[in-house]
C-alpha cells in the first residue's frame, strides 16, 4: 500500500498538487477581499461580511445570495434620477379640465381652452389663480378667482376698500413731513 503511494507520488503529482493548494489559496484571500469591498461598495457591515468570507467556499456563497442588491453609487443616482424627474412634473403640470400636459407659464389649456391662468394687466405676464398679486410688477390682482369662462371680457376693477389704518397713514404722511430744520 504504502509502496503503491510512493508510486503515485511522484515528484510531479506533489508539484501539481502544490500549485492546486497555491490557487486555492490565492482564490480563497482574493474572493475575502472581494466580498469586503463588495459589501463596503454596497455600504453593508462589510467587517461582519469579512467574517462570513472566512469560511472558505461557503461562506462567499453565503454573500452571494444575500448581499444587499444595490451599490451605495447606483442608490445615490437613482434618488438624484428621481428627484430629477419630480422637479420636471412640477415643471409641467396637467390641465385640470381635460389632463392634458401643459407647461407652467401656459394661459389656456391647448386642447380644450380652458383658462389656466390670468394675465397680469400691466406686465401680461402669467399669473396663478391663487395669486392676490403679480410677482413680476407688483401690480395687485384683482380679483384672486381663475376668469370664469362667461365672465364678461372688460371687467371693471373695482377700487378696493383702502383699509383704515392704510388711508390713516395715507392722510397723515403729507402732514408729517415737517422739515427737519
Ligand atoms: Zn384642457
Ligand atoms: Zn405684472
């Protein structure tokens, strides 16, 4: 038996060998190194992963299957891609009427005309419905309400009610301005 395995054992087969475990080894330390900055790429435990690396074969295989799906570099782009897209809708919104895409400075709805904004009188610039006064020029809108589709074309402005403590100190700045001297 023993003469049998000396026969076997040749000065070749033991290099073979030595140059298998040598392969082994190397492929054993580099899937560790693999595994931990796959797993700090990942922003895993990558030290608790180093670990799992340890046990030769099963434990990369371990890694493998339940390593986090996404690296930290992809989880970054795609939070950037959606909030890309997110200031793109509030870019563009919808028509309330029909749903068509409309841009936000749009004054009627392209499809169905409906009126999307009013147009500052002094600066015609676009104004949301919202707005008591156009940002552009500073001019006051009057009325807050969106146009109303049967509402008469030359809207008389209604001089609003100055309120009291405004007309107050309107009356009041002529008379206070007393020379200084
Ligand atoms: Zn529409
Ligand atoms: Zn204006």
């Amino acid at each position: 038996m023993s003469e049998l395995l000396s026969q076997l054992w040749t000065p070749e087969l033991q290099a073979a060998f030595t140059v298998v475990v040598i392969l082994l080894v190397i492929l054993y330390v580099l899937s560790i190194v693999w595994v931990v900055r796959d797993a700090y790429l990942r922003g895993s435990y990558w030290y608790v992963w180093a670990i799992v690396a340890l046990i030769p074969l099963l434990g990369i295989i371990a890694y493998c299957l339940l390593r986090p799906p996404l690296l930290q570099i992809d989880r970054d782009e795609q939070e950037l891609e959606i909030a890309l897209k997110q200031r793109e809708l509030m870019k563009y919104g919808e028509c309330a009427n029909c749903g068509y895409p409309v841009e936000a400075d749009f004054v009627l709805c392209p499809n169905c005309h409906q009126r999307l904004k009013n147009l500052c009188g002094t600066c015609n610039h676009a104004l949301d419905p919202s707005w008591t006064v156009c940002p552009y020029c500073a001019t006051p809108v009057g009325g807050a309400a969106p146009a109303r589709r049967n509402a008469p074309r030359a809207r008389t402005q209604q001089p609003q009610q100055a309120a009291p403590q405004q007309r107050q100190a309107r009356t009041r700045s002529p008379q206070g301005e007393h020379p200084a001297q």
